[in-house]
C-alpha cells in the first residue's frame, strides 16, 4: 500500500512525540488487529495500551522525551514546499 505524503505529514504530525518502542509495538499491533489501514486514533489507543502495560509491569518510571518543535515545524515546512513542487 502506498502512501501520500501528504497523509504521511499529517501522521507524522500527529505521532513524532511518541516514543520509539512502544510506538513500533502500537504500530505492529494496530497492523495485525485492524483491518483497514489504521488510523492515527487507532495509533494512539494501541500506544496508550503499551505504556500502561509497561507501567504496570515494571518498577521505573518511563520518562518522555521532549519534541524539538523547531525540528518538527521545519520538517512538515519542507515536505510541504516539495509537496508544492509536484504537479497535480
């Protein structure tokens, strides 16, 4: 299945504060448990679920990482403008 970037932006927007882990986890369960392409809803409910399940099974406290909003902006900034570049 491909993607548009434009739909690409907008989970990205949507997902770039997540953490790594156990975002790649709610991804792979989201892939297996839905049947269409999931949404960036479904992203986030599969995600809370992982870091409830990693709270409750562990003793350390799960620190989230801060967004570089500036890098974040600039890259949604440029792939806009290339978005721009392409004909319609």
């Amino acid at each position: 299945m491909e993607i548009s970037p434009q739909k690409a932006a907008v989970y990205w927007d949507q997902v770039a504060q997540m953490q790594d882990e156990p975002f790649t986890e709610a991804v792979r369960m989201a892939v297996g448990e839905c049947k269409w392409f999931p949404t960036v809803a479904e992203i986030r409910r599969f995600y809370r679920d992982r870091l409830y399940h990693r709270r409750m099974n562990s003793q350390t406290v799960i620190e989230y990482k801060a967004v570089n909003k500036e890098k974040a902006r600039a890259a949604i900034a440029k792939l806009k403008r290339e978005l721009g570049k392409r004909p319609a």
